[in-house]
C-alpha cells in the first residue's frame, strides 16, 4: 500500500478502516461488569473502550508503544520569525539522538521505542511568501517519510517534531484551513519579543493570501514542512495499521488537521494528549473537536506533551483490560 501524488494519498485517506464495532462491544460489556459503580472512572473507561475498538479486541494491552520525532528546516527562518537560528535543528537532532532532549525521558519512561528521522535539513523549505515551500513531489516524499516510519508491531503512536519556523508554518496552515486573521493562530513560539510576533503575522498573512484556494494537502504542500507533512503521513499510516495516536501540540495538530480537512473523520482513531501554553492550539482543537487530556502549561512541541501521557492511556487500557469483573471477583451485585 503507498501512493505517488497527493491524490493517491487522498484515495488512502478516503479508503482507511473504521473502528471494529464487534470489540468495541466487547469493551462495553466488559467495562459494564467491572468491580467499580458505573462510570466511576470517568474518561479513562471511554479512552479504554476506544483504544479497544481500533485494536479489534475487547480486552487488549498496550506492550509497544512508538515515538517518532521528524525535523525539517523552513525558508521563512530567513524571514526572522523565530527567537532561534536554523542551526539548532541539527542541533537538536543530535541531542535527540544521543539521549539527551526532554522527548528521550518521556519515552523511556512511558517505554516507548523512539526514532527520530531528519529530512533534509541541508535544504530548507522555500520560503512560502514567495512560491509554495514544497513541490507536489516534495510534500509527496515527506509524507512517505512519516508514512514508512511507523513500526507495524507498535501499539500506540506518538508524533513529534523538530524545526525552527514551524510555528509560523503551523499557524499559516491552521489560518488557511480555519479561516479568520492572522493573529487568531500567531503565537510567540520559540519566545519571540514584540516585533518578531508581528514579522510572524506578516509572514502568516501573506503565505496564506498568496496560497489562497487551495485544497488541504495542497497547502499542507504550500505552507507546510517536510517534518510537518512526515508527521501527517505517520498519523495517515497508523490508521491503515488499526494504531492508535495520541496527538502532541500545535505543530502536530495543524498537521493532522490537514487529514481531517481532507477526510472528515480521519482522526477519529486520535486522542488529544494535551492543551499546550501555544494560545492557538486550543482553538485548533476545538475545531478538530477533540478535548485534551491533560492541560500542563508546556509548549516544547517534539511528542512532549504527548509522550506524558502514554502512561495515561496505558492505566486506561489497564483498567479495563486488567481489572476483575464482578463475577471473576465473586463480588455480589444484587
């Protein structure tokens, strides 16, 4: 199964399965005879129930979840949208592979296999004011690269990223998906003062006027990254794969709001992990309709706010996998 143009992915996106309604059942009996009162563990027995029912069993386990971290370079960096130098993406890319970055904690300790996959950081992006940052062929590489990276034996995918600029990439495909000004999605980023927010507005402002009219993964092709569309093919993969995602912050978000423009209930096999301190993610996620589970004030991006919470989705799995019934239990309910 691959694709060779946005249309071909488009086609897959269109083809990709649904949950399983028979284990969805099963869940639902399960939970429903658990030894607890009815609900009484909240969203945990709904975050059960729906990982159950994309897995296709009604009582399974999460043993091999995945993290994978894509890095891209932006010509917009040129333009002074970020506090820090095109530089620190390779930078960073070593410190992500030797251990060292706050992404390789979290995984370890949630015990996740993590890789990390740089695209071509030696040649930015264009710089999307003035011609589409990627070709149709490019964006078409990049997410085969998100595509191919994901480990058909894992159980649980978390996305991230790394790229100076992607903020202002996000916000200008976010504002070209959803609509309004350019300041309802510019945020401060990597800690831009105020004059770097208002070129960030600017630059936002004029890709997606330049961009206009596009469909979702042609401006995921126009305004995007190489890291950002990587990581909307992995979320792509993982649904052909029946895996569940747990979806980070902005960047990772606008990525996969590229899918759910392109096919209305794309994401429907993803969770929001958290709300970041990125003012605009919130709203992203209130047009992807997803509720995050944990709100910790981070705005690291690269799967962190995601990866803290794979222990979270596990409990949940846990619960209703592990727990006895009232039966098992020999535990009277009447």
């Amino acid at each position: 199964m691959t694709f060779s143009d946005l249309a071909s992915f488009e086609l897959l996106l269109k083809q990709a399965p649904g949950p399983d309604g028979a284990a969805k059942e099963a869940a639902l009996a399960r939970n429903a005879q658990l030894t607890k009162p009815a609900g009484s563990l909240g969203r945990l027995e709904e975050i059960g129930i729906w990982y159950a029912s994309w897995r296709g069993e009604g009582r399974p386990r999460i043993t091999r979840p995945q993290v994978a971290i894509f890095a891209g370079n932006h010509g917009i960096t040129a333009r002074g949208v970020s506090a820090f130098p095109v530089e620190v993406t390779v930078q960073m890319v070593a410190n992500f592979e030797h251990g060292g970055a706050a992404i390789n904690q979290l995984a370890r300790n949630a015990g996740a296999v993590m890789s990390v996959h740089p695209i071509e950081l030696e040649r930015p992006t264009a710089d999307f004011t003035q011609a589409p940052a990627m070709s149709e062929a490019e964006c078409v590489a990049a997410l085969m690269v998100g595509w191919e990276a994901v480990d058909p034996q894992s159980d649980l995918l978390v996305v991230g990223e790394m790229g100076i600029g992607n903020t202002t990439s996000a916000a200008a495909l976010a504002n070209a998906l959803f609509g309004g000004a350019a300041s309802d999605w510019v945020g401060r980023g990597t800690g831009v003062d105020d004059a770097g927010l208002k070129i960030k507005e600017e630059v936002c402002a004029a890709g997606v006027a330049l961009h206009a009219g596009k469909s979702p993964l042609e401006i995921l092709a126009a305004l995007g990254g190489r890291e950002v569309a990587a990581m909307a093919g992995a979320i792509a993969r993982a649904r052909h794969l029946r895996i569940p995602v747990v979806l980070d912050g902005f960047i990772c978000c606008a990525a996969a709001a590229v899918l759910e423009k392109t096919v209305s209930g794309a994401l429907d096999h993803c969770l929001a992990g958290h709300v970041s301190a990125e003012a605009a993610h919130g709203a992203v996620l209130a047009e992807l309709g997803k509720e995050p589970l944990v709100a910790m004030g981070l705005r690291l991006g690269e799967g962190s706010g995601a990866g803290l919470v794979i222990p979270l989705v596990k409990a949940a799995v846990e619960c209703l996998s592990g727990m006895a019934t009232f039966a098992e239990a020999g535990v009277s309910v009447t």
